[in-house]
C-alpha cells in the first residue's frame, strides 16, 4: 500500500463520533474546547511560525476570538516554520505535487497531500498524516447523509456501487487524491470507482460515463447541471441512483433541475482544501457544520463577529484535527450565516448557510453546429495547472471572443498572456469549439466581491439567460 491509513485511530475517532451524534451543544462544545486546547498547545511548542504568532499566549486559558487571524498568504510566505515537521519543505512538496503519477500517495510515507486551487489567488499545499485522515474519514462516512438507508443497509461495503468522480483530476487536488485513496485502501472496489476529467469535451465525458454506467455521481453543481442537460437530450444510457455535490454553490433552482434530470436524490456538502468535511447535508437539506472538530467564525470586515443570521464578510477556520500544519483562525475567504433555529433531524451540530464558487459556466459556439458549455472549474484549472497564472478575470464577449484581464505587466505579463492564450485555444479545440479570438488586458486590478474573492469567469449576459 502506498496511501496511509491508522485503523486504530479510525475506530476510536469513529466511537466518537458517532456518540457526539447524539450528544448535547454543551458536550458538542466541550469536545471542541478541549481539542482547541490540544492544538494551541501543539501549535506554540512545535510551530516556529506559531510560537511567534501567538506570543504570550496561554493555551489552556486563551479565549480563541482575541486570538489575531492568519491568511493563507502570510502561512505560505513561511510554509517551513509553519509546519510542525521539519521533514516537510515546501519546495520538496511542490516537486511532488508537479508529478500527475504519484496521486493518492504517501509522501515520505506517512503524509498525504493535496494543493489547493488559486481562488484566493495564492495557491496552497496541504498535508494530513494518517490521524487526521481518520477524522475526515470517520466524518464522511458516518454523518453524510445516505439517500437510500436501505440499500446501504443490505450492501455496507457499496459492493453493488458504480461511484464516479467528475471534476479535475490532472493535479492533486483533494477530491482526485481522496478518489485515488479509497481505490487502494480498498482494492476489491476499484474496477467500479472511477475519476472522469472535466477538461475533455462534454461528447468525450458522456461517452466515457455511458461506458462506466456510474450508479453515484460525485461532481460539481454546474458540472451536474451540464450532464442534466445531456440527460433531457437523451445522450445519457444510465441512471444514477445518487447524485453528490460539494465545491460550488447548489442553489435551489439548481437542486430541483438536478432532481427532476436525473430523478434522484441529491446531497449536498461543503468542505476546503484546509478542512475536507467542514458540513454535512441531512435529509431535511440543512448543512450542520462538523463543530466537534473544526470551528468557523462568520466575521465582519473589521474581523467582529457576526450576528447570527447575517452574511459574514469572510470565515475564520481553526482546524481541531490537524496538528502537522496548524490552522487557527485562517481566513478562509468564504461567505456564510449561521441560522437560530434548531434542525428537525434533531442534530445538535449548528446549522449554517454557505456561498461558495459562483463563476458562470460559458456556452460557445461549437463546431458541431450546437453550443457548447464551458465548466467554469474547468478553464480555471487550465489557467493555473497549465499557464501558471492565478490573478487573472476572464469575460466572455460573445459566443467566439474571451477576454481576459491579467494583473501582471511588462514582459513577465506578455508571456504570461501569450501562456494563458495558447491553453485557452487548446482547450477551446478540445472542447469541440469553433475557433475561437482571446482579448487581452494587462495591468489590470482584479474585480472583487464583498468576500474579498475575485469571481474569475464571467459570462456575457445572453450567455447567462440562455
């Protein structure tokens, strides 16, 4: 085996929670205390960056909201004092993270880890040893909702389970790894658990799904949207039973177009490159933050909490599982409002609100003489895996013509733009799109939403109604 995994831990951390399941707010919160305390602890005894960060603190008295917020920015600028490892370098995990083979595997045997995307506009490299796994896999397996109670009942090991995972699979992003995981960890079910690339054009990805016959499909809300609109075409040959979302925003016209396209269940989650499982969907469709190990701070602009109720400006995570690259209260950049009033499933765990990616998918003039639909995910992940380039804001003019907005200058920004033309014409060919004309800009500062994150992808507005 070359992925980690810690079954003792995993049963313990299992034990757990599912007892807290079913446990009070007042015990829910003292698990969290308690682990709070852990961590500060950890963090100002093996952390450089911490130990200066946090100066003067006292773990077991500090009350976390005078604590000061981080952003990723600032733990990137010293990624080897931050980590409480002195084995981990950020250039020696880059390199590793730069080979597409060694996905799913287990750096220097013990560590797994992904990159994060560049919505913040600085990317970022994440690690997890075997402990922390076994927190985010006792937390999916055992409060994600399951749409089929039954079925999961007569077949615990899903043995009778097509899984497919559409998104972005050339790099190690946390979903592929995951995906890429569970195959190796268990052997027997990797014929029928299987990742689909979104980069390839949508006739490619029917195909390769009608061949899989998926009966789960786990993918992003616009990328379902998409295979939706395949469905009413009549180009899909199978029939999920379950159709997971997590990455993007799921309204809730898009949920009922996804239910009545595929005529099943959908469930919902929301979790970060910093913290896999952060909430969970139950079946009444309210998303209960995972409170026992991971804590979020709606924030105002000033850093003031948030009445509940109201829209933060951003979102403070502080990470209660992950002691090897602490996260205390990291600015993670995403919009959300806790809600009062208590959820009929009877979970304890707090319920919230979450906005998270809302770029716009682009529709474009293909070749086959029908248009075609351009994953917002898709051209980000060209942009940065391929041209390198994470500030940037790309419009569409009109069905042949993109614009695209890069906040560099100079020589560095001309063949930065020269890189983001010729991916972008690629992928445009690979897509099965009339040739397409790429504007650009340079020097420009990047538009910004009240989260403080940019929207990337803009459709024109014919595009949007369509």
């Amino acid at each position: 085996m070359t992925t980690i995994f810690d079954p003792l831990h995993f049963s313990a951390v299992s034990m757990d929670v599912l007892t807290c399941a079913q446990g009070t707010a007042q015990a829910i919160a003292a698990r969290q205390q308690s682990r709070l305390v852990s961590l500060l602890g950890s963090a100002m005894r093996d952390s450089r960056f911490y130990r200066e960060h946090l100066h003067g603190t006292k773990p077991d008295t500090a009350a976390l909201g005078v604590l000061p917020p981080v952003s990723r920015q600032a733990l990137m600028d010293r990624f080897d004092d931050w980590v409480t490892d002195p084995q981990l370098k950020l250039s020696e995990l880059r390199a590793f993270t730069a080979d597409s083979q060694r996905i799913g595997q287990a750096y220097l045997g013990q560590y797994l880890v992904w990159e994060s995307s560049g919505t913040s506009h600085q990317p970022g490299i994440f690690v997890q040893n075997a402990q922390t796994m076994a927190v985010y896999d006792a937390l999916e397996a055992l409060r994600r909702n399951a749409p089929r109670p039954l079925q999961r009942w007569f077949d615990p090991l899903a043995l009778a389970e097509r899984i497919a995972y559409v998104g972005a699979t050339s790099g190690h992003f946390a979903s592929a790894v995951s995906m890429q995981r569970l195959r190796e960890l268990h052997p027997w079910l990797a014929p029928s658990m299987r990742s689909f690339s979104i980069l390839q054009s949508t006739r490619l990805l029917v195909n390769e799904l009608n061949a899989f016959a998926p009966t789960v499909i786990a993918t992003y809300p616009t990328v379902a949207a998409v295979l939706a609109d395949e469905a009413d075409r009549g180009a899909l040959h199978f029939a999920p039973s379950e159709l997971w979302t997590g990455g993007e925003t799921l309204s809730p016209a898009v949920r009922r177009r996804l239910e009545l396209g595929f005529g099943c269940a959908v469930r919902n989650s929301y979790g970060a490159s910093e913290f896999m499982s952060i909430a969970w969907e139950c079946a009444q469709q309210r998303m209960h933050v995972n409170a026992d190990w991971v804590i979020l701070e709606p924030v105002d602009a000033q850093g003031r909490p948030m009445p509940v109720s109201e829209w933060s400006y951003t979102t403070l995570l502080t990470n209660l599982a992950n002691h090897v690259q602490p996260l205390i209260r990291y600015d993670l950049g995403d919009q959300v409002r806790l809600c009062h009033k208590p959820c009929d499933c009877g979970s304890a765990l707090p319920v919230i609100e979450v906005l998270g990616r809302r770029d716009d998918a682009m529709v474009m003039a293909g070749r086959r003489g029908q248009p075609v639909t351009l994953l917002p995910l898709a051209l980000t992940t060209v942009l940065e895996d391929e041209a390198g380039v994470f500030d940037f804001h790309l419009c569409q003019r009109n069905e042949r013509t993109l614009l695209l907005r890069l906040a560099l200058e100079g020589p560095e920004g001309e063949a930065a733009m020269a890189r983001c033309r010729a991916v972008l014409k690629n992928f445009a060919d690979a897509q099965e799109l009339m040739p397409i004309r790429v504007l650009g800009e340079l020097g420009q500062a990047m538009p910004r939403g009240r989260s403080g994150k940019g929207k990337r992808i803009v459709a024109c507005r014919a595009a949007r109604t369509r």
